[in-house]
C-alpha cells in the first residue's frame, strides 16, 4: 500500500467571509498542490475542504497521513467526534446538531476508502509544508479561485 502525506489548511478573510484552502500531497519525490475558493463561507469549513478536496486526489486506496493545524479536524478522529456524532444522530454530546454535517459526511467516505491517520501540526510555525498550504489558501481567496 503506498504512503502519502497530505498536508492541508484552510483560510478565511472574515468567520464568515471569502474563504479558501490549500492542500499538498506528498508521494515519494513527487509533490502535487491544489487550491481553491469559496465566496461565503467559514474556516472550519475550509478546513474541512482542504482535506476532503486533497483526499478526493487519491486515486487508489493508500496509507495517508493528514498533517492539520484544525484541531476541530484532527480531534474528530483522534478524539472520537466523528464517530460519537454518527451514532447520536448527527448530534453533539449537548443534542445540537453538528456543524458542517454536509463536509463530515462527505470526509467520513473519503477516509473509508484509505488507511488515514491525523496529525496536528502547529499553524504559522516552522512547518514549511503547512505554511505553503496556508499561502495557497489565501493566494486562492485573492484570485478568486472560486468552485
């Protein structure tokens, strides 16, 4: 099974406002990047989109670790969210319904088809790669690399 690294972040000028993520895959020397744009929209859900949008890339089942500086991603998974929330019905421990149920849906089929750990990593620190994500995230909302 092959290993890739994806390494993502997400953006947005005003929560809400133009938003706009950033992914990179990393498989062996080779290195892809994507970005992309959403006009209204909040930060979280940018999050969500990078990974979901880097994931969606992978064209066969793979090993993936998911470098994120979301904990609202990353706890998901290593924290149990995700699956608490899918057997209470879409609802938080308090009984309110989950944010973004759109985006998790969507990134609980991804990750199923994939062997997927997550990783956080520290924003605007010394990890190049999560930088770069962060710059192609607003470089994104500046040209309007609406979807």
């Amino acid at each position: 099974m092959h290993k890739i690294n994806l390494y993502s972040d997400g953006a947005c000028s005003g929560n809400p406002g133009p938003g706009g993520w950033g992914a990179i895959l990393i498989f062996g020397n080779y290195q892809k990047e994507f970005s992309g744009a959403t006009p209204d929209t909040t930060n979280n859900r940018m999050e969500l989109s990078a990974v979901i949008e880097g994931l969606r890339k992978i064209k066969e089942p793979c090993e993936v670790t998911v470098y994120s500086d979301s904990a609202y991603v990353v706890n998901a998974f290593t924290q149990g969210w995700l699956q608490n929330w899918q057997k209470n019905g879409w609802r938080t421990g308090g009984k309110k319904a989950v944010q973004n149920t759109d985006l998790w849906r969507e990134l609980a089929e991804l990750v199923k088809q994939h062997r997927v750990s997550f990783v956080k990593v520290k924003g605007h620190s010394d990890n190049k790669f999560n930088n770069r994500c962060d710059e192609l995230a607003r470089i994104a909302i500046q040209e309007k690399k609406y979807a």
